[in-house]
C-alpha cells in the first residue's frame, strides 16, 4: 500500500491531542510512510473561526493544507464534518472514516437517532456559566456506559477554547442535517461506533451503514462515544485493515 495522509477530525469540546493514543498505535502497525495529520478544528488551538460560522466553511478550512489523495477520520463533530467534506472533496477524498458519527445530531420527529433539542440547549446555558466544569460532566455524560468511563473522564483535559467557539460547533450540530448527503458518499466507508453511545445512539451507525454504499460498521460492544479511548488498540488494528482492504 501506497503511503498516505490520515487526517484526524477531533470533536466538539476536545483538541488535537484527544488523538495521541491512537495515532501512536497506528504508527506501530501501519507500513512506513504514512503521515497521521491531527490539525484543530477551526476555532480550537488559537486557529480562526470562518466568519460565517457555516459547516462548509470550516470543512473549506480543514481541506486548505490537506493533500490527496487523504483518508479522513473524523470523530462526533468531526465525523459530522467528515461527512460533508468527503461529499464536496469526493475528487480529494479516498476513503472515509467515521467515529461515533451521524448525519443529525439533533432527534426530529422523522429521526430518532438523535439528542434532544433541549438537552443541547442546556449544556449551552452550562459553558456560558463555567466552561470546564459543563465540559467535564458533558464527558461525563457522553461514556457513562463504557467499560473504561473512570479512565477517559480522569484523562480528559478541558481544551483553551473560547466560548464562541463551543457555541458555534452546538449550533453546528442542532442545524445540520446531512441525511441527503449520505446515499451520495461514494468513497469506501469505515464506521466505527459505540454499543453504549448517549449522544450518537447506534441506530445513526446503522442508518449510515444502510445509506452509503460502500460502507461497513464495526461495533464496540464494551464502548460508548470514544471507542479509540476505552479499547485503544482494537480501534487502531479495525482502521488499519480498512486501509489495507
């Protein structure tokens, strides 16, 4: 296999830095060469916010540096933006993987899958309030059903963020919906998805699964929204035989 360039899209409330475990098992096992990037989403690490605050713009930001042909592998809200770069960059884009990813967020009538407006609403209010304690109980929260949640919740440090930044990645995820999106993806897809996830319930996995045609799902039976933390290891052999396939 030809070497490429991995890109990893972090989530909302995280930093580059949530990646270092598994990108350092990934540079055990996958052949020499590969570059395993981890920029910041837009807003995070002192990067600008797009003056739009649009999820287009900040996949536009993310796609300026990264070369094709790219494998993306976005988490939560980076999955979300993974998603939508992986059907505007389709020429970019070789393959696509999403962690704990759906294509809305946000439970509508038609959509089950999904977290209720006014829970979002309220950890808004909370980061208005004090950011680093609502972000910690939003982690919380997000792997109380995992078999390593004493572990991820004591390893979790809260990013440099401004709160404008937090509220605008909320707002991304109550107003963006890309179910339409989804049966267009033509790039081999890898889901990799907590059995236990609060905020992204499995149904969205197995929608996503159901609805881009080259898709597979590999589930975490012990996990909940951060799979690459609770079983490290096993999420680093599942994405390297996806890019050995």
């Amino acid at each position: 296999m030809n070497p490429v360039t991995i890109s990893f899209w972090h989530g909302w409330g995280a930093d580059p830095g949530v990646w270092t475990d598994l990108t350092a098992s990934l540079r055990q096992i996958l052949p020499p060469g590969h570059v395993l990037h981890t920029p910041p989403l837009p807003g995070y690490a002192d990067t600008p916010l797009p003056e739009s605050h649009a999820a287009r713009d900040m996949v536009d930001a993310l796609m300026e540096t990264l070369p094709p042909p790219a494998i993306v592998c976005g988490w939560s809200l980076g999955a979300v933006l993974a998603l939508l770069a992986a059907s505007v960059y389709s020429n970019r884009i070789d393959k696509l993987i999403l962690i704990a990813g759906t294509p809305a967020f946000i439970k509508r009538t038609d959509w089950q899958h999904g977290t209720g407006f006014q829970a979002v609403d309220k950890l808004s209010s909370n980061i208005r309030v004090d950011p680093v304690s609502a972000l910690r109980r939003f982690v919380a929260f997000a792997n109380q059903n995992d078999a390593q949640a004493q572990q991820i919740v004591q390893q979790f440090h809260a990013p440099a963020v401004s709160l404008q930044t937090l509220e605008v990645g909320l707002n991304l995820l109550k107003h963006t919906d890309l179910r339409g999106v989804a049966p267009h993806i033509r790039q081999k897809t890898l889901l990799i998805h907590g059995a236990h996830d609060p905020l992204m319930p499995l149904g969205a996995a197995q929608w996503l699964q159901k609805n881009i045609k080259k898709a597979e799902l590999t589930v975490f039976p012990d996990s909940a929204h951060a799979p690459f933390l609770s079983d490290t290891a096993h999420c680093a052999r599942v994405i390297a035989d996806f890019m050995n396939a």
